[in-house]
C-alpha cells in the first residue's frame, strides 16, 4: 500500500470509531443502570453479610443508610492504617444515618476479634470466608472501599489507601446532603 491509501485507511477507522463512540455515549438524563454493578451510579451488588458478631445481614438490610463498605484484611499495612479513621467516621455520623461496613477478607474470626480488640476499632465487621463479596465488587487489591447512597446505589469508590479522614469526609458529604 502506498502512504495516501494508508492516509485514507486511518481516516476511515478513526471516523469509525468516533461515530462508533458518539452512537454510544450515554444519553444525559439517563436513569442509572438497573443492573447491580461496581461502576458508580448503578445499583451495588446485593450481598449477604455473616457479621462478626453471628448474624447477617444484607445491603438490603442497610437502606436508608449510607453505607461505607470497606474491604480489608488484617495483614494488609493500608488497611491497618485507615482503620482509626473509619472507626472515627462512624462514631461521628452514626447518628446522621451513616453505617461503616468492614468486609474481611478470608481471615478467622478469632484473628480479627484480637485485632480489633488491639486496635480499639468496634464498627460492624463482616466476614468473607469464601471471597464471594470480593468477587462480586471485584475487589482486586486492599483496602478497597465503596460508598453506598441511601437508595443502595454507589456513588464513590476508593481503590488502595490508606484514605485519610479527610478524604472520607469529602467523598461522605454529598451523600449526607438532602
């Protein structure tokens, strides 16, 4: 091929992929996917969680609420390090509707009670023993955090941290307005 058909070739797939791109934008004013999703707007994925303290509960469970639902493990340094500030959170915004969900991951009951036990942190633990919750929200590396509305759609997400209280407060704030 010489430079002008490969000129004209280029041409041809870059207008493609634009009008490919525009055809499937999302429209403005669209209504949130229906389909529970990890992406922020869509409904978050339903899952039963065996708390630490031997009942379960359900995001379900949890409507009305805003949610912060952070995965973690006792093993992981970040983890560890934003604990105190998500322990902080929910004693202040519990009283405004606020729930902090920390989702272990695949460690024993024992273990987590001595660590939290250590660390002085009391909000609601649930135990993923399976990693079910991890695939659902497609947590690929700790902590992973989500931030829950209280319609049970997610509107934020943190990936890796430590997340500072700082941090926490910005992204909780819009949730918390009327």
């Amino acid at each position: 091929m010489n430079r002008n058909a490969w000129r004209v070739l280029s041409a041809l797939i870059l207008a493609g992929g634009l009008g490919w791109a525009y055809a499937t934008r999302p429209q403005s004013g669209a209504a949130a996917p229906a389909v529970a999703s990890t992406r922020v707007g869509a409904p978050a994925p339903e899952i039963a969680l065996p708390m630490l303290s031997g009942e379960t509960r359900t995001l379900a469970d949890l409507r009305g609420q805003v949610v912060i639902l952070n995965f973690w493990a006792t093993w992981c340094g970040p983890c560890r390090a934003e604990m105190p500030a998500l322990a902080e959170i929910q004693t202040q915004y519990a009283s405004r509707g606020v729930i902090v969900i920390g989702v272990n991951q695949r460690e024993d009951a024992g273990s987590i009670r001595r660590y939290l036990d250590s660390i002085g942190v009391d909000f609601p633990i649930a135990l993923d023993p399976t990693g079910e919750s991890n695939r659902q929200y497609r947590v690929l590396g700790l902590p992973t955090t989500y931030l829950i509305d209280r319609q049970g759609l997610i509107r934020d997400a943190v990936f890796g941290g430590p997340m500072a209280r700082a941090l926490i407060e910005s992204k909780l704030a819009p949730l918390l307005e009327p």
